[in-house]
C-alpha cells in the first residue's frame, strides 16, 4: 500500500491530489469574521507590545505563539485552501508578548464600551441618545 491509496484513508498531505474538502460557506464567513477581527485586535495590541496570538494547540497539547502577520497568512491560507501549513513556531517566545483570542476580544469590547461611554450625548443615535437637558 502506498501513502497515496485510497484505502489508507485521507492523508491531505502535500501529494493528496484531492485536498482538503472545500470550508462550507457557514466555515468561509467564519474565516472571514477570524481576519476581520484580528486585524482589530492588532491594531489594539501591537501598539502595547503584543506580538500575537497564544493558541493551545490540540495535536500536541501545548501553547503556539504565532505572531499576527502568521496568524492572518495561517487565516488567509484557511480561507483559501481549506487548511493550514505546518509553521515554525518563533524562537524562544516570550509569553508575555502573546495573549489569547479570549483575551484579545475582551481587551476589543473594553475598547468598544469605553468609546461608546465617551461619545457626546447627541452621538448615540435617535433610539437610545440622552441629552443633559432631559434631566
């Protein structure tokens, strides 16, 4: 039996010619929402010194640090093959430079919240603004 035979199951190695299976488009919006939101992220956090995101990793039940441009090449190449490479995790990370996605969204939303509580009374639309006077 050869590494490629149809009875060894589905590899998806790099002489699979068949690939991964296409992400659905529930999997594809996913993806996108992924991109989009660590692309916020980073503009948040790089200018504090984080360097990326801290992922647990199932395979091989540790902690990869993975840089945000790494993060969003690994998202983009998802998004477009249906899978991710291998990488080289950095060298020698220092763990304090990464934070996790929970984190990186929580930091987002403090953001968000705090930007909505500073905006002028009049800027928060029609349905929920108050004014000074309505005191």
């Amino acid at each position: 039996m050869t590494p490629f035979d149809d009875a060894s199951g589905p590899d998806f190695g790099p002489g699979d010619p068949t690939g991964p299976p296409p992400l659905t488009m529930e999997e594809r919006a996913g993806v996108l929402d992924d991109l989009a939101e660590l692309e916020v992220f980073r503009t948040l956090l790089e200018p504090t010194g984080i360097k990326g995101i801290v992922v647990d990793c199932p395979d091989c039940d540790e902690e990869h640090h993975v840089d945000w441009a790494l993060m969003q090449a690994n998202l983009q190449q998802l998004l477009e093959e249906g899978q991710t490479g291998r990488h080289e995790p950095p060298f020698d990370p220092d763990p304090d430079d990464y934070v996790s996605w929970d984190y990186a969204s929580g930091y987002a939303d403090g953001v968000a919240a705090t930007a909505e509580q500073d905006e002028p009374s009049g800027q928060h639309g029609a349905a929920g603004g108050r004014h000074a006077r309505d005191d």
